[in-house]
C-alpha cells in the first residue's frame, strides 16, 4: 500500500452578482467560498474532499503524513480526536475515500456497499420569496421533474411562513411533495433568538400536518432530545434533523431515543464519510430515513450522494436550487461541469472510480484566494 506524501489545502471565493439572500443569513452573500484539500500518495495519486474551512489544520498534518493511505478507520480516529480539539477536518476524510476509490478502481458508492446505483432527489430551496414568488418558484419545481420542494421558514412573522405553504399546495394539490427547515437546531454566530420551545413547535407541526407536509425539519433545539422524542410522539408528520450535529453518541442518543424520522448529518461537516456510513446503517436498520443535508458545492454534494448510495439507498436526498440567486453552475464551480438530474429528478451515481468528479483547475486559480469569507 502507498503511503500518504503531501496534503494540500487551499481556499477559493466566487463572486455573486446578484448576491444570495439565504434564509439563515441577515446579510445577503457576496461571495461563495470553498476550501479544497488535496491528498497526495507516494505513487502519485491524489484524492479531493471539499467543505469546511480547515482552519489551524496545518498543525495536525504530520499525524497523517507517512501513514499508509488506506488506513481509512485509523485516519477517521484521529480527525475525530481533531474535531474534538479544533475545527471539523472532515474533508480530509472525503479526500481519503476519493483517494482509496482511485487506487482500487471503484466509485466510493460502490465501496460501501453499492444500495441504490439511482436517488430521487428533492429542490431544496433558500431564499425567503414573496407569496407569488414562492408559487413560482413551486411550478418551476415541478415543471423539471422533482418529486419535492423544500421551503425554508424564519420570515419575521409565522403567519408568514404559513402564507406561502398554504398558497404553494392551493397551487400543486398533491402533485408534489412539500417538506418545510424551520431552522431551529443551530444558529449563525450573532443570532441569540432562542430555539422555539416544544409548545410552539407543536402548533406550527398542527399547520404543517393540514397541508400534508412530508417533513418538518429542526423543529426544535438540536440537544433537546425529550422535546423532539415528545413532538414525535404528538404529530403524524416526520421530524429531521441533526444535520450540524457532530459527536457519534449524539447521534445515537437521538436514534435510540425516538427523536427523529429523518436523519441528516453531512458526511463534509460532521464524521464523515467513514463515520456516518457506520451511523446510515444503523438508521436504515431502525426503519428511518438517511438523507444528508448537502448544501454546500459539488464536491460535498457528491460525497453525500454517494454515501446515501452506498448505505441507505431508497430515500429523498437534497438538492440545493434556487435560480436566479442560486444556480448550479455557481453551486459546482469547483467542477468542470456542474452535476445533474434527468427530467424526472433523478441522479445516477458514476461508476467513475473514487467521488467521480473532475475538478475545473481554471476556475480554481482564477477564484483562488486566501480567505473564506461569504460576504
């Protein structure tokens, strides 16, 4: 087996004209950024992962430098000792596994375990729009084939909100699915709003059940573990969550208590793809749903893919869209084509080996910078 040579990880901003007014963000973003890690062996090869910052991991490369480059469980031990320590280093994990795919020449899917070769995917949109525009949006969402449209909440009044999902199935009927984030379980660093408590959000699932809602998303604090196992327990629609949560036995407590339907922790942002493989197992074998939160670029999107098509298969996985503002040729610009879907909204996973992904190096020295910054 080759041994790890270099890692190599870089940061890169694409400007956004017009800007992109997420939901979660009070100040419309600017730029898009994106960190890149490059992991080398001896023989040549080299595998990319793509997602958080990895700022300060300049000063745990030695403890991988060396060490054969296979060793996937071994590696995921001490970026778990990392992320304990400092920032998530979970691309690397990716990179890992890119690199593992290349050197055995096998899709990252098919490494896994091989479950779907296909997943059906759903628009996840993230602009707060007018009623009309919602609606809008809605039709257009139907109109390329998705099954389901997922709408983000926050707006400054509930009614609100409820407004624009009343409207957006008075317009669809039953000919798409509708799934809705209330963004509760984490915070950008200067929102001191406290989570919605438990009664709150069982009004807002009461509403969201009359318009026959396939998801409620973050409906509570992501630690509040008998709140969420309690709204369960109460409504008919499905609870998600856990997306942002980052230690394995908080996952676990979350399974084994009843919290959720939908498990959604990103495999470049929290355990990684070594990780949260051994965790989608678990959650396909309790019954519930395995479907990574993805929004971020390309390379992490298709990292999560191929996740979901190695270990959980048959599920609904999020496909960040929401043009003019958000579009995939800026979602993907780390890549030489931007990923697609058929008409019907399905993604067929590559048989490429590694993450099956070819990086556009133009694009990347061009965006090249030395901050990673959305505004």
């Amino acid at each position: 087996m080759a041994r790890i040579e270099r890692i190599l990880i870089t940061h890169h901003q694409l400007k956004l004209d017009p800007p992109f007014p997420a939901s979660w963000d009070t100040r419309p973003r600017t730029q898009f950024p994106a960190t890149l890690v490059r992991v080398y062996d001896e023989d040549g090869n080299m595998g990319v992962g793509s997602g958080d910052a990895m700022l300060g991991f300049s000063q745990y490369q030695h403890l991988f430098i060396g060490q054969e480059a296979l060793e996937l469980d071994r590696h995921h031990a001490v970026l778990m000792n990392i992320d304990f320590h400092g920032g998530r280093p979970w691309p690397l994990d990716v990179a890992l596994w890119d690199l593992a795919g290349k050197t055995q020449g096998q899709a990252v899917w098919k490494m896994l375990g091989g479950k779907a070769p296909r997943l059906r995917a759903y628009q996840s949109s993230g602009v707060h729009r007018t009623v009309d525009d919602m609606v809008y949006v809605a039709m257009r969402c139907l109109a390329a084939g998705f099954p389901a449209l997922k709408v983000r909440f926050g707006r400054p009044q509930l009614a609100e909100d409820l407004a624009v999902l009343h409207a957006i199935r008075e317009a669809v009927g039953d000919r798409l699915e509708l799934m809705v984030d209330c963004n509760q379980g984490w915070r950008m660093p200067w929102d001191t709003v406290p989570a919605w408590g438990l009664e709150h959000a069982l009004h807002v699932a009461r509403e969201l059940e009359k318009l026959q809602v396939f998801w409620m998303e973050e409906p509570l604090h992501r630690g509040d573990y008998e709140g969420m196992r309690a709204l369960r327990n109460r409504v008919g629609v499905r609870l998600a969550g856990a997306e942002l949560t980052r230690e394995p036995y908080e996952w676990r407590e979350l399974l084994d208590r009843d919290c959720l339907d939908v498990f959604q922790p990103d495999a470049v942002l929290t355990g990684g793809i070594t990780g949260l493989a051994r965790f989608a197992q678990q959650v396909a074998q309790r019954g519930r749903l395995f479907s990574s939160h993805t929004w971020g670029n390309g390379l992490g999107i298709m990292a999560n893919l191929q996740l979901v098509a190695g270990t959980a298969g048959d599920t609904y996985v999020e496909w960040p869209l929401d043009a003019p503002e958000w579009t995939p040729e800026r979602r993907d610009y780390l890549l030489k084509s931007p990923l697609t879907l058929d008409d019907q909204g399905w993604f067929t996973l590559p048989e490429t080996p590694g993450l099956g992904v070819e990086l556009d190096e133009v694009a990347l020295e061009r965006t090249l910078s030395e901050s990673a910054s959305f505004h």
